[in-house]
C-alpha cells in the first residue's frame, strides 16, 4: 500500500510540475517587447514574474498573491493578500495596482493565474470591501461552480471582467495566463481582469436567486446589481493561454506510463463526482482533472478535494473494492480554508474514522482525514491549475 501512495504522489507531483508558472511564462516571452509595467496577480504570481523579470529586469513590476506564496523578489513590490476571502491587504494591492495603470506611459504585461479574484478585491461603485466579503462567503457555500461566482464577482468589481482594461487604457495589454478553470475559459480565470465579462448583472441577480441567497446579499449589493446599466466596450487585449489543468492531467499521463484518463472533467457536487470516477475508472491507474463544488451545511473544516476523496473511499467500500489507494489534491497546494493539498485514502481509510458520517453532514473532512493519518499536506505549490485525482486499483 505504501508504494501505491508513493506512485500516486509521484504522478500528481508531475502534474502540478507541468504547470510550473516559470517555465511557462519563459516559453511565451521570445515574441514580446518590453513592457513598461509587469503585473502578475495570482497564487502564481511570484513565479511567473520571476520569469518575466529575468527578461525584463529594469521593468517596474507589482505583484499580489497569497499570504503563503508571498517572498520578496528584486524589483518588483510584492503584495499578500487573503484567500479565499478577500481583505484590505487585497484591497490595498487593488488600489496600488490602480495606480500604477493609471501612471502606465507604454505597454502593459499582466501575468493572470487562479486565486487572482479574491486577491485583488476593487469593489465597484458604492460597494464596500465589507459587501465583497459577505458576498464571497455565501458564493463559497453556495455549490455554484467557479463560472457562476466569478460571473458574480465580475458585476461587483472596479478590476474584474476587463476593469483592468480601462484602466490601463489607451495604452495596450498583453496577459499571459494559467488557467485554474475547467474548460479554460479565459473570462473566468481569476474573473477575467484582462477579458470581457462573463455575463451581466441581471444573470448575476439570477444566479444568486437560484442558489437561494439572494435575500442573504447585502442591500448594497442587491441596489448596484439592480440599478446597473450595459457595459461599455472594452478596449482590446491580447490574451495567451499558458499553461491549464488538461495539461497537468496529460503530464501525469506520461509519468503513469500506461493509464486511463477520465475524458470529460470531473466537476459538480463531490458525491456525484465520486461515483463518475469509480463508475470510469479502470484497474490499473486512473487519472482525472477538474473541480468539484460542496453546499456547506456545517462549519466544520474542510475543502472539496478532501470531501471528494473520502467520498471516493466510501463508493470504493460499497462496491467491494480492494487494494486501491486514491489521491485527490489541489495543484495549489491548499484545500479550502486548511493547510492540507487534499487527501489520500485506501481500503483502510474508513476504518479509522470514528462516525464518518456525522463529520461529513457538517462538512468536517478535514478532521475524517486528519483521525486516518490521510490527509496531503504538500505546502503552498506556487501555482494554480485547478484540481487533480489519481486512483490504483488492482482489482
């Protein structure tokens, strides 16, 4: 059973590896003249402009990221910021990033990863950064995928859904960008600051209505979405997909050396995203991206990847299963609100548990994980592409 774990780390560590974000903003900088500002927002951002910076050393850069990927590094201003949930820290970075868009003199490189949203929080209109959090907190628990919060999130910010745009403008932007979302689409990557918006405040009204907390919206928030108007155009921008979770689940592929790929991202509430895998994995190895949603009904510890994986556990047990072991991480290193990556579980998982399923009907899977000894701590990765799952079994 160990060398099971022992492969299925190595195969994860090969995908999160693939999306190195240094690598993969060196390989794009040969067609690019010199910027006179680097931006790079993100839980990536420390090393995709270190790449930039080693091209460009005498450009002025800034750079926010999370509080466990935030280092100093020589000429740029690094900024650390809260996530999931914005805070004034990503309230000061928006601004200074603000800033600096407005004093820009020639062209603009912004280097875009996943995490960019909560990071760089620049509430729109009247809205307070107080608005914006209780807003995230009830998207968190809300089950609506990443497309839908971001969707969200755009109609509530000066900075997401191409606001980095007009304030860069006339002046032009070239981002470069990692893609933590499913599907790639660029508008939703960190909310799209260099794309156009995902949708409209109307569809933004609907969404919350449907996921039944629109009434929980701060007033604030209800009047700006309710009065606003069309957007304006948005001035052009030259956006290149850099790196993304496909290809971290094709780079796990190649370290398997023989596996099966579950063809479709896996996505969706983390119990039906366990029974797709076990009903698509093959014996041997099985191999998976994507990201799952959880309704929060507790206020236990946890995230989605550490849910999925003892959710795994339990339809492995119910089927009869023996011999497997199965790893279900973040590729950023941080599973919701924790310091575990995600879990790794096995035919003996379930039995060190004591009432499983007390802990998972408050959404406690950190402490289920952390009774069986399973839970994957890898600390902060540097980089962001969504989720990814590796299952053995021998049959």
């Amino acid at each position: 059973m160990n060398e099971m774990r022992s492969t299925a780390r190595r195969i994860f560590d090969a995908g999160v590896q693939a999306a190195d974000p240094v690598a993969a903003v060196t390989r794009h900088l040969d067609d690019l003249a010199a910027p006179a500002l680097i931006i790079a927002v993100g839980k990536a951002a420390r090393g995709m402009a270190r790449a930039a910076l080693a091209r460009f050393p005498d450009v002025p850069a800034i750079i926010v990221t999370n509080y466990e990927n935030a280092q100093p590094l020589d000429g740029a201003d690094v900024h650390a910021a809260g996530h999931p949930v914005p805070d004034e820290s990503g309230a000061r970075a928006a601004q200074a990033v603000i800033t600096a868009l407005h004093a820009v003199t020639g062209p603009v490189l912004a280097l875009i990863s996943g995490g960019g949203s909560a990071l760089l929080p620049a509430p729109a209109g009247a809205l307070t950064l107080a608005d914006k959090v209780a807003v995230n907190d009830l998207l968190l628990g809300s089950g609506l995928d990443i497309r839908a919060m971001n969707l969200i999130r755009q109609q509530l910010s000066d900075l997401k859904g191409g606001g980095f745009l007009r304030h860069a403008a006339p002046h032009p932007v070239t981002a470069l960008i990692l893609s933590d979302v499913v599907g790639d689409d660029l508008a939703a990557i960190a909310s799209g600051p260099t794309v156009g918006p995902i949708g409209t405040a109307a569809q933004a009204m609907s969404l919350l209505r449907n996921a039944w907390i629109w009434d929980q919206v701060p007033q604030a928030v209800r009047d700006h979405l309710a009065a606003a108007g069309p957007a304006g155009d948005l001035p052009q921008a030259r956006n290149i997909l850099i790196g993304s979770n496909g290809q971290s689940v094709a780079a796990m592929a190649q370290a398997a050396g023989e596996a099966h790929v579950i063809p479709t991202p896996v996505t969706g509430d983390v119990a039906d995203a366990a029974r797709t895998i076990c009903d698509q994995a093959r014996p041997g190895i099985t191999l998976w991206g994507g990201e799952t949603t959880v309704v929060l009904q507790g206020n236990g510890r946890g995230g989605r990847n550490q849910e999925l994986s003892l959710r795994v556990a339990q339809e492995a047990v119910r089927r009869g299963w023996r011999n497997w072991t199965c790893l279900q991480a973040g590729s950023d290193g941080r599973d919701g609100p924790t310091d575990a990556a995600g879990g790794i579980v096995d035919q003996d998982t379930l039995g060190k548990i004591t009432d499983l399923t007390a802990l998972l009907a408050i959404n406690d899977s950190y402490a289920a994980l952390m009774q069986a000894d399973d839970l994957l701590i890898t600390g902060a990765t540097g980089t962001n592409v969504a989720d990814l799952g590796v299952l053995i079994w021998h049959g």
